[in-house]
C-alpha cells in the first residue's frame, strides 16, 4: 500500500511535511502519485489565497506494509 506525503516550504517558514488525514491508502504507486500532484496543487492554491508565499513544494508516496499484509 501507498500513502501520500507533501513538503510544503513557505517563506519564512521551515518546511511543513503533510499527509492525508484520515490516512488513506493506494493500491499502487501510480495512483497514489496521481494523488499526491492533485493533493499538493490544492494545497498550494489554498496557501496562495491565504496569502502566504509558497516557496517551493514536493510530493511523492511512500510504501507502507501494512500488519494485514504481512
């Protein structure tokens, strides 16, 4: 399973790493980026509405085992 992360720097500001809440998870790393690029877009049009500087962002998935999968 995959889950999303975010990085979100704002000016200023330390770097923020965000994930999903409640946490979902993807069945493949595809879908989960695909994910991960609408997630980080919408958080930085919201930041920008706000009015606060978005200074650079990334995001990626990341595996995660999950006990039933073991």
């Amino acid at each position: 399973m995959w889950k999303v992360l975010v990085a979100i720097c704002l000016m200023g500001q330390p770097c923020t790493l965000f994930e999903e809440d409640p946490m979902k998870y993807y069945h493949t790393e595809e879908e989960c980026m695909i994910a991960a690029d609408k997630k980080a877009k919408g958080m930085m049009d919201t930041f920008a509405k706000y009015g606060y500087y978005v200074d650079s962002e990334a995001h990626s998935c990341q595996f995660i085992v999950l006990k039933n999968e073991a």
